[in-house]
C-alpha cells in the first residue's frame, strides 16, 4: 500500500486499480490475468475467510488502523470469560486472543522494551533507505517518463527508432531529447524521495508492531484482535455469559467461577448432563443463526 500510494503520488499511475483483482470482476471486463486472480480468490474464500480483504486489500489496512484506534470495540463477554473457548471455534478470521499471562520476569521485560524503542529509529533509517535504492533501481519500470527514456536509450544501442509505440508517440509530438531526459531526471528523483518516505513508513509499522509484542499487557480473558476482528458478532452469539444476559440461561451475573479471578484452580467442569454442557453442546453443532433465533 505504501508503494501504491508513493506512486499515486509521483504521477505514476494506480497500480492499486490496475491491479486488483476484483476491478475486471465489477466492470466485466479486463486483462485475463485480473480476471483469473479474481476467481481464484473467490474459490479461496470458500475455504478462508475473506483473503483478500484481509491480507491483500489496501483499504482493508487502513480499516484495520483506524478500528486499532477506536475509542469503543466489540467485548466477547458482557462480565466475566469463563473460558469455554467457544468463541474461538466461532470466529471465521481467527481473531480471538487467547489470554496471556503476565511475564515472569518484569525486569527482562522491562529491557526488551527498551530495547525495542531505541530500534525504532533503526528500523525507520534502514527501511528509508531501504525504499529509496528501490524507488531508483525500479525507476525505469514504474514511471513512464523514466521508462520512455530509457527506450531511447535502448533504440540508439542498437541503432533502430521507433522500437515501441512511446518512442514513436513522442517522435511525433516534437518534443527535444533534453526535455525528454530532463523530465525522467526529475521523475526518477521525485520517485526516490516518495519510495524513501514509503519505506520509512513501513519500517515505523514494524517497529511499532515489535514494541507493541514487547508490551503486550496480561490478559485475563479470551479478547477480539481489534486489527483482525471484522465484528461479525459470532463470537458473542455463542458465549455463554451473553446467554445469562439475554435470560435464555439460568446463572448468575459477574463471574460464575470466582477462581478466575484468583491464582488458584478451577473446579471440574459440569457433569455431562448440566445446563452447561448442553449449551456446549447445542452451540457446536447449530449455525449462529439458529443461536440467534
């Protein structure tokens, strides 16, 4: 996406529309390439959740940003987990966290936080220049100005004109060698700059993903991802607790089983024939659907 955006912005084009696989499917029509990536993710998406939403998609990266930083998120639970983990068979995106006890050794991880943050500026300089010696090495296959040049060039090494439709189009036109090689010099300088900001971009995503894994807080319940979790509300269709909410479930509200709030072991689970394991029981093999009829 950052690529894609560096070269919208340079004048290159939108790679992210000439590219996605889905365009040629809406419009009906398109190169057999695009085509063909589109039914493949289709067919895909039998199997996976929404691929290409997820993994691929640009706008699908800057949905995930902003619900990062949603002020409010869906909760699994209305009170307390009980860690039946039905959520986690529910969720189609594989978004559910389970919960992550606290580091046993709060000094090593108070470094390897210290550690991640002073690597923060590494991580942005080197993916900077990183972005910048591709934006100059890719300059001739990206920008058109650039490209157009270099088929000059390629036409007076052989000794031939008019090898390709540019080079006969800017024949045509009128225009000088001189303006033609200055404009690529500015295209191929402006394209580095915007590759170099892209590639310091990436870097500051990695490195804040690195200090966000190196400051993961404790978590006492199972939680939905707020980058990956879609809000399909499956995961809350099948909780148990939403169901004592609801009233289709006799128990108490707050935490049924009071060792999860202390370091001690939980009792055994209901015998087979409980209320509890008959709802275990029900929400594994009815849809969410029926769950919520």
């Amino acid at each position: 996406m950052a690529g894609a955006a560096a070269l919208a912005v340079v004048g290159a084009g939108y790679w992210i529309c000439r590219y996605d696989p889905f365009v040629g499917l809406f419009r009906r029509h398109g190169p057999a390439g695009m085509i063909a990536t589109g039914l493949v993710m289709l067919g895909i998406g039998a199997f996976v959740a929404r691929p290409y939403c997820r993994f691929l998609c640009p706008y699908g990266v800057l949905l995930s940003w902003c619900s990062r930083l949603s002020w409010r998120h869906l909760t699994i639970t209305p009170d307390e987990c009980v860690h039946c983990r039905l959520c986690e068979t529910a969720c189609p995106f594989d978004a559910i966290r389970e919960p992550m006890p606290p580091p046993a050794d709060r000094h090593r991880a108070r470094r390897a936080l210290a550690w991640a943050l002073i690597t923060v500026p590494v991580w942005i300089a080197v993916a900077a220049m990183s972005g910048r010696w591709l934006g100059m090495a890719l300059a001739p296959r990206l920008h058109p100005d650039v490209a157009l040049v270099a088929e000059l060039r390629a036409e007076e090494a052989v000794g031939r004109a008019d090898l390709t439709w540019e080079a006969r189009v800017f024949r045509a036109s009128g225009q000088s060698r001189e303006r033609a090689d200055e404009a690529a010099v500015v295209a191929a300088r402006r394209l580095a700059t915007s590759w170099a900001w892209a590639g310091g971009m990436v870097g500051l995503v990695a490195a804040v993903r690195i200090v966000a894994a190196a400051r993961r807080p404790a978590e006492r319940d199972h939680v939905a991802d707020r980058g990956d979790c879609l809000s399909c509300g499956r995961c809350f269709a099948h909780c148990p607790r939403e169901y004592v909410r609801l009233g289709r479930l006799a128990g108490p509200m707050g935490n049924p089983w009071p060792c999860l709030r202390r370091a001690v072991p939980c009792p055994p689970l209901s015998p087979p024939h409980s209320t509890g394991w008959r709802l275990v029981r029900v929400l594994s093999v009815r849809s969410p659907a029926a769950c919520w009829r």
